[in-house]
C-alpha cells in the first residue's frame, strides 16, 4: 500500500462526501447589486470594484504535492511536470469539505486545463527535444483537483494526497454504449474501452452526487493525417480532426496522435468526462452515451421524476445544442449507484421553431434517417459521429453554443451564444437573428411547468426567447438589445461560461479572443439581473481581466461569499507578436523572470458579505 493509498483508506472512516450536492443552490433570497461598476478598458492587470479582494490561489506551474522539483519556466521535467497545477485554467467548480459554513471554507477545487500555447511555454532558442516539449505539453492539460482553505490569510491550497492531476496521458475508462465498440479499439487499446488523457478540457459541471464532468472541446487540433478509407476520413472531417500542424511532435512522440494511421485513437476524444473529486483514485470515466462533439459544457439540472438531464452545447459556429436524459433516477441515498446514471439514457438536439417552441430530437440508432443506409450501423456510430446524426434529423445551427445553465430559482435554462462571423443574412434565423453576429446572445429556454408547479426538463417540447442581444446598445450599427438598465461600462460581447449566485442572479463572462479590438474592452464578468420580477434589474461590469485574457469559472461557495474566477491565457489573445520572451503582460507576477501565467483567483468581500451584494 502506497502512502497515498494508506491515506485514502484512512479517509474513508470519515468520509467527507456529502450524501447530496445541491446542483445549482439558491438558498438565499433575491438581493439588489450594491458594487460600484468596474470601467471598460485594457490594461496590463485585473481590476475590481472598491472593497473587493483578489488572492491569487493557484498559478500555472504551482506544485500540488510535497517534495516536486521546483519549477523552471521554457524547461521540461518529465517527473515533476504531471504534479504540477497544468496551464490554461477554464472550467471552475467547488466541492465543500464539510456542512453549512464551513464548508465554504474548506474545499476541493476542479479546474480545467484547456490547451498549451507552445510559442508562451518554450523559449525561441529552447534546448528541449521535441519529444521532451510533447511530453511536457501533455502534462500540462488535462485536470486538477486541488484542496483549498480559506485562513485569516485569505484563500490558500494545499499540498494533500486528497489532490489529483489527470493529464493528457492519464489513463481514462470509456463507457456507455460506445465502450468496446470497434470504432474505439486499435493497437495500444485492443478493447476500446480506455483512452489516454484529457484533451481540450473546456467547460463542465457538477452532478448532485457531488462528481464534476469535464468537456472535451477542441480536441480535434492534436491529431496529425486523415484515415485512407474515404468513409473515415468523412467521418474524421466533420470534427476537423488532423487539420492542425501545430502539434505534429505529438504524433512523432505518440502514435494515438496519427489519425490517418490510428482513427480509433482519435475517437476516444471529444467526450464528457466524469470525475470523483473526493476519490482521488477512483478512475476518471469518458460516458460515451452523452455524444462526441466539441463540448462545451455539461450542467445538470433533475427532471421532475429524478432523472438526471445534462444540457451541453457543441462549441462552433453552426453547430447544436444537446440534451441528455437519463434512464435511471438519482438516488440521494445511494451515491454508488449514481455512478452509472450517465451510461444509460436518451441524447437528443434542439431544433428551433419560429413560433417560439424547441422540439427536442432524439439520437436514436434506427430511428428516422439514423439507419445502415446512412452509416449508422448501432447506437456507437450515433454516438461517436454525434454532429453528423444531428445533421440528418434538422437540429437548428447555433452560433456557438457554449455554457447552458439553468436559473435555479425558476428553471429556466440560459443558453450563452458566444458569436458567429460567418452567419449570412440568408442564413439567420429566429434563434440566430443577426448575420455578422459578432456580439453573441443569450437565449432562454422554458420548459413546461408541472402541476406540481416545477418545470420539466425531460419534457420533449419547450418554449424559448431571446434574453438579450449583446454588443453596445447606443449603436444601432450593432442591433444590441437588453431587457434591462445598461452603462457604458455594462455592455459586452461574447457571453461564454456562466454561473449562478445562491441569490439566483446570472454572472456571465466572456471570451471575445482576438477581437476584443472591436467593443475596446478587456474580457470581463457581469453580474446580470435578468430573472422577471427581479427588482433594481440590471447588469453591470464586476470584474475585467488583464490584456489578452479571457473569464472562465465563475464559481461561487454556497455561502456566496467567494467567488473562484479563472483567468486564462493572460497577454496572448489579439496580442501583435507575444511569445515566452515578450508576453503582453506577466500577470500575475510582475516578476521579468516569469511568463504570464494562467491562474484561478478567489475573490472576497473585504467587509465579508455576499459577492454582488
Ligand atoms: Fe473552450 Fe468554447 O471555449
Ligand atoms: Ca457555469
């Protein structure tokens, strides 16, 4: 028994697992936003408005166990490398560590490493081999799971064998209906039912049995050469898988990154993946029955009946909005048994009607056109070419679908569009209302509400409108459209991952990438009062990031006290020329002999207090 596995048992006389998570708290009652409003602009660092602190809780590099080698910026250590915090944080999501109060003192944080930046991680002149950069590069995606307290020090982690890294070559369980399935084996995987890593680890989300699930987004650029067979290679080219060059030293290193050579490597990639965060040694598990796509997110939410939905948006112009319904019913008392709800169940897209309904289409092999005739010989085929399924039954081509989350004081489901430049004027649509959509939207999405007065996400028709049309309101060159009050400094674009309070108000962050040139500001996050009836409504500018940044988390404790926002890829997005020796800015830092790094902040009122007010 290793130390780790001696400590682990010892925990589980007393475990901290709490026998249910709530998935979206709202304890609290609705309250007024009382934070003076953070300007737009650009700038070398972040900013807050008055009264509000930031620690910097975890950085790009940070080690998360005892005794690692301390870390040199532009070197590689193959030892050290996969135990250390990875870059590129997104996705946020907080496990409390015990009840009420305290338990939004002592956690575990998840976070999401989306990609590597290769030109901000390696010197121009770098020594380092290419199979040692491909190494390095791998260890560094993926995911963390890092034990965080709050101290009279404010927010610090802690070095625990409670942590845990999964990294682009961490062995990862394929389940569901595609585990084992022919298209999911080849040579280094003969049963097609492990795949190596996380690749592209965007957004996610949590179950109420207290698990996060990772999205594999853009894991299509790793993989280098097309499959000879023209059906494959069809297949492969629909995700734009081995279109990049980028990272060929990957398949020089690793043969599972030959796509032409490899294809069912390939298709163990583009996945949400579950992961226990209070069992470290519990195997991560990609659930096959929930689609292949380039997931965005993955946030639940129970239907009426306890089945489990989980809401996903495949992150690329025109491209769909997803739903799964389990078959099986959450269990509150037998988290064991919640394990295996994400195997089975019905995946379905949305397809938008003008009169203001969603009809959900089910992705069910032998159904409508998804038969032999049309290259879909078995539920896996549906699942592993989940775009070109959802191609053939008509869903409604979004423009870039990324968070969905549900309110949960009302239930209704807030989908975030982040833009779409391609978008013709022949092409727009009710949903997708402007071509040249360079601002994004936010749609609503209701779905009916049960006697019982709850509403029913398993339900096969909802209704929908559209909450806003972001861009800046006082032009009309914009055809920018807010249901509430909005400053100069309130208006924004690209509305990309998004949260609720335990007040029940939306905090949206946004992600315009190299374009932030056109609204002029830095990616920011906004607290947005948009619930009917929410009285002072309004949406306003809480925190900007440094230039070349982009908001992911948000995430909030349940006693909404702090907030966890993940800052990433700081001096790099629209920013002429940067690379490790000349970064745009050396956030966090400061310090010449660091790059930028991204990194998760937690953020606290000085006064204490809810955040937002
Ligand atoms: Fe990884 Fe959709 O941004
Ligand atoms: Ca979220």
């Amino acid at each position: 028994m290793t130390t780790r596995r001696r400590f682990l048992a010892h925990l589980g006389a007393t475990t901290l697992v709490p026998l249910t998570l709530p998935v979206a708290a709202a304890r609290l009652p609705r309250a007024a936003l009382t934070f003076t409003e953070v300007s737009r602009g650009v700038d070398h660092t972040h900013h807050l408005p008055p009264g509000y602190h930031a620690d910097v809780l975890l950085r790009w590099g940070d080690a998360l166990f005892d005794d690692v080698a301390a870390w040199r910026p532009g070197f590689a250590d193959a030892v050290a490398d996969p135990l250390r915090f990875g870059y590129n944080n997104d996705f946020v999501a907080y496990f409390p560590l015990g009840p009420e109060r305290s338990g939004s003192r002592r956690g575990l944080l998840a976070v999401n490493h989306e990609y590597v930046t290769p030109s901000m991680m390696w010197p121009a002149a770098t020594t380092t081999t290419r199979a040692a950069r491909a190494r390095a590069e791998l260890s560094a995606l993926g995911h963390s799971v890092v034990e965080v307290r709050r101290t009279t020090d404010g927010w610090q982690y802690v070095r625990t064998p409670r942590n845990r890294r999964t990294t682009g070559a961490t062995p990862v369980a394929l389940t569901g209906p595609a585990a084992g399935h022919a298209r999911l084996r080849w040579a280094d995987d003969p049963a097609g039912r492990t795949s190596l890593g996380i690749l592209g680890a965007c957004g996610g989300g949590k179950t109420p049995w207290g698990t996060v699930l990772v999205a594999e987004e853009n894991f299509n650029v790793y993989f280098t050469g097309r499959s000879n067979d023209p059906l494959e290679r069809s297949r492969q080219e629909r995700y734009g898988v081995g279109r990049g060059t980028a990272f060929a030293h990957w398949a020089e290193h690793e043969a599972r990154f030959r796509a032409d050579r490899n294809p069912g490597a390939a298709n163990g990639y583009g996945w949400v993946v579950e992961i226990d965060p209070y069992d470290p040694v519990r195997r991560a598990a990609k659930r096959t029955a929930l689609g292949r796509f380039k997931h965005e997110s993955a946030n639940c939410v129970l239907a009426p009946d306890g089945r489990v939905v989980v809401y996903s948006g495949d992150d690329e112009m025109f491209e769909y909005i997803y739903r799964f319904v389990s078959a099986e019913r959450f269990d509150a008392g037998n988290r064991a048994q919640n394990f295996s709800l994400l195997d089975r169940g019905t995946l379905s897209v949305a397809r938008f009607a003008d009169d203001g309904t969603v009809h959900w289409l089910d992705l069910v092999h032998g159904a409508g056109p998804l038969t032999a005739d049309n290259g879909f010989d078995d539920q896996a085929d549906v699942l592993i070419d989940t775009r070109r399924a959802a191609d053939l039954l008509g869903a409604t081509r979004m423009d870039r679908p990324e968070e969905i989350e549900t309110d949960p004081v009302t239930g209704i489901v807030y989908v975030m569009l982040t833009n779409n430049t391609r978008r013709t004027a022949d092409t727009t649509d009710a949903a997708n209302p402007r071509a040249h959509n360079v601002f994004g939207h936010i749609l609503r999405l209701y779905p009916p509400v049960q006697t019982s007065g709850i509403r029913d996400h398993a339900a096969p028709e909802y209704r929908w409108d559209i909450a806003l049309l972001a861009g800046n309101p006082r032009d009309p060159q914009h055809g920018a459209r807010y249901p509430v009050a909005v400053s100069e400094h309130g208006w924004f674009a690209a509305p990309d991952n998004c949260a609720f309070d335990p007040h029940g108000r939306l905090w949206v962050a946004t992600d315009q990438g190299r374009t932030w040139g056109v609204t002029g500001s830095a990616d920011s996050l906004f607290a947005c009062e948009l619930a009917p009836g929410q009285e002072h409504a309004g949406i306003r500018r809480f925190f900007r990031a440094p230039l070349g940044a982009e908001v992911c988390g948000p995430e909030f404790t349940p006693d909404g006290e702090t907030l966890f926002l993940a800052v990433q890829h700081p001096g790099v997005d629209g920013v002429a020329g940067a690379r490790f020796e000349r970064p745009g800015t050396r956030w966090p830092d400061f310090d010449d002999a660091l790059p930028a790094r991204s990194s998760v902040l937690a953020i606290t009122r000085q006064d204490g207090g809810p955040i937002g007010g």
